[in-house]
C-alpha cells in the first residue's frame, strides 16, 4: 500500500503534527508514504515534497483576500504536486487541511476523478462546506446547510476585503467535492460528524477518530511534579484570536483578586499580543518544543481551554495526557474527551467563579489515567483506526 498525505504545513501546528506521526507510524509498519505539503519549512526527516513556493503563497493570499476564492490559483504548484503523485503511483490520497492559499483544489479533484484514487479527507475545520468561513458557530450562521450567501464572516479567514462569493464558491465545492467517488471523510469529533451529515456531504461515507498525540515526551517527564506554591492556570494555543478566547483569559486575569494564589500561563502569544495583557498574566512565544510544553502542562493546576469554536483540540489531548484536569467551554468537539474519559468540568462560557472553583478543587490534585486510556489516545491508536479506513478503501 502506498499512501500520500496532502496538506498545508507539516512543520507547525496541531494538524502538521497530526500529519508527522501517521506518516511516521506508517513507516514503521512498512507502508510507503509520501507527504506532500505548499508552505512552512522543509521536512527532512520523512519522504516529502514541497510543491508551493513564498510568491506563489502570497500572491494566491492576495487575489483571494481580493475576490474571495481561497484554493482557486495555485495551478502550477497543483500541477507540480500532479507529477509528484504521478511518480510516486499512490493507492490512497489522504487529503487534510486545503485551505491556506497553497493548492488550486478543482485542478487536484479533477486528477484524483480521472485516475480513479482513492480518497481519505480528514475534516479539521468547516471549510470544505462552506462558501467562505472555517466555522459559524460563532455567529450562529445554518446558510451552508443549503446555500452560502451574503457570508457574515468575509472579514474572518480566509479573509476577503472587496468580494463576497460565498454562493459560488459554495456551488463550486459542492459539485466537485461531491462528484469525488472513492472518498472517506473522517472527522476527529463527533460534533464535526454531525454537521458533515447535514451538509453536502450526507451522502458520503463518514468515519470518526479522535485525534491522537505522541507520548514517547510525556513518559519521560513522570518526575515533573505540579506547582505546591501557586495555583497555575495554563491555556496554549498556536493562534490566540477571539476565536480561542483570548479575552476570556483577559476578563479572568482582572477577576482573580488574589493574585499570589494564581497565576495564569499563556503559551503562544505574540509579541504585540503581549501589550494587551494583564500583569498577572505570564506570556509565552509560541514553541514547537514539545518537552518544554509538556512540562507546563504537568506544572499546571488545570488546563484551561476557553475555545469558542473547535473540533477536537489537541491541546486537549496533551494536557489529559499529562495528568491535568481541563476546563472548557461546551463548544464544538471540546467537551467530548472530558466526557469520554471524566477528566475536568464543562463550564458556562465566562463564568470565571466557577472556572475558580474547579482549580481551588483540583488544587494539589492529579489525574490518575490508565495505560488503556493512554493507549487509546496514543498516535499508534490513531494510525490503527486510520489504516481500518485505508483496508475498507483496498477491498
């Protein structure tokens, strides 16, 4: 079996990680796999291909923030990525994230419909049914069940400054995506499922695996204990906007009264962000090092994740792992491992007291977790679930 993976950027972020390790693991089970991504820095460590270039990038961000048609340029970076795929005689595509400014998706969906591959789309956002927006739950918006139009998100990325073509960007997506015969839409939550079976793509066959992470990091920092001074409030994000609640963090840093009790870590601000902060607000720069971002995780008191709109965040994931309760709020796929393995509290969104109340409990407090429930949120079990999917796709 061989297998291309296509996405953005593999060297940063939660899905570029997410990419990393199914390759890796296929590696190890002696699958052939090329990953196959447009921006970011060059991968050494896997059988890669970067087929997108900075000018290419930054001229399709700004013909789409112009017109509104995210993945409609790009063609000769697609048709540099088609003779990759050509080469290398895939039996699956594994597609990912394909916005971002990096691939011309009517040039790729043509090709993969004329060679008859096989197709597996992990869903990480909204936008593959959408007109415009990667979520609307933040402006409670149902157009995409029926027809984009008059978006209320132009503003948000992929941004559009001049154009709105939500109807025909809506109307393009769903005639070629839809068209695509041998596909598998796989979302990591069963929230992103249940809207995917009231979009476009009711039709298609819909699989859910959670998200998975890499524990090799965390089993060597069992000695790392948590904090005995402070009550540690920790949130990480890659990018802090209002989307991943920010401001929350902002309102709860000026409702905390005692300010030698708590202290609040933020992992990803950037530097202008920094100004904006309360002084009780301790600021870190983004870091790809995993041991350092663990070790807060296990330092911390609760991981705090404020997410207005998400699927089924990693950063989730890594603080479970670590032995870390997590308070968010009930939006999107959030909640669902805190239900699935009762490991922290759904809150009411900005109900700080209560945000309060759950640290004050957790305090001293650690998550005891199992090697099965370790095992199920580990990237082998990912890769298990995801080479089900490849198999049924083979028969």
């Amino acid at each position: 079996m061989k297998i291309v993976q296509i996405c953005t950027n593999v060297m940063s972020g939660s899905v570029g990680k997410i990419v990393r390790d199914l390759s890796e693991e296929l590696n190890k089970n002696n699958i052939q796999t090329l990953v196959c991504y447009g921006r970011g820095n060059k991968l050494t460590i896997l059988n890669s291909f970067k087929f997108d270039n900075k000018i290419d990038v930054y001229s399709h961000a700004i013909l789409a923030r112009m017109f509104d048609d995210d993945g409609l340029h790009s063609k000769r970076a697609t048709l540099r990525l088609i003779k990759k795929l050509e080469e290398f005689e895939p039996d699956i595509v594994h597609l990912h994230c394909l916005h971002g400014y990096y691939i011309n998706y009517p040039i790729l969906f043509d090709y993969l419909n004329k060679k008859n591959i096989k197709v597996v789309w992990t869903l990480h956002d909204c936008w593959s049914f959408t007109g415009h927006c990667c979520y609307f739950s933040f402006e409670n918006c149902e157009k995409w069940i029926k027809q984009c139009e008059r978006c209320p998100q132009l503003k948000t990325y992929p941004k559009s400054y001049f154009k709105d073509n939500s109807k025909r960007n809506f109307q393009v997506k769903k005639e070629i995506f839809c068209n695509l015969q041998n596909l598998c839409i796989v979302t990591p939550s069963n929230w992103l499922k249940d809207l995917v079976k009231k979009s476009f793509f009711k039709s298609k066959n819909i699989e859910v695996i959670n998200n998975g992470i890499d524990l090799d990091i965390i089993k060597g920092l069992k000695n790392t204990n948590k904090s005995k001074k402070e009550k540690i409030i920790l949130g990480v994000a890659s990018i802090w906007n209002e989307r991943k609640g920010l401001q929350d963090f902002v309102e709860l840093a000026k409702n905390i009264k005692n300010h030698s009790q708590y202290k609040i870590i933020l992992v990803g601000i950037k530097k202008e962000q920094m100004k904006l902060l309360p002084n009780n607000v301790i600021a870190i720069n983004r870091t790809e090092n995993r041991e350092q971002l663990f070790k807060l995780y296990k330092q911390a008191t609760i991981f705090f994740n404020p997410t207005y709109e998400d699927n089924y965040p990693t950063v989730n994931i890594e603080a479970f792992a670590c032995g870390t309760p997590i308070i968010t709020y009930n939006s999107g796929g959030s909640p669902e491992l805190i239900n699935k393995f009762d490991c922290g509290k759904v809150i009411k969104r900005k109900d700080y007291k209560e945000l309060l109340r759950w640290c004050d409990y957790y305090y001293n407090r650690q998550l005891i977790i199992s090697e099965e429930e370790l095992k199920e949120i580990s990237k082998e079990n990912m890769l298990t679930k995801y080479l089900d999917v490849y198999n049924k796709l083979m028969r």
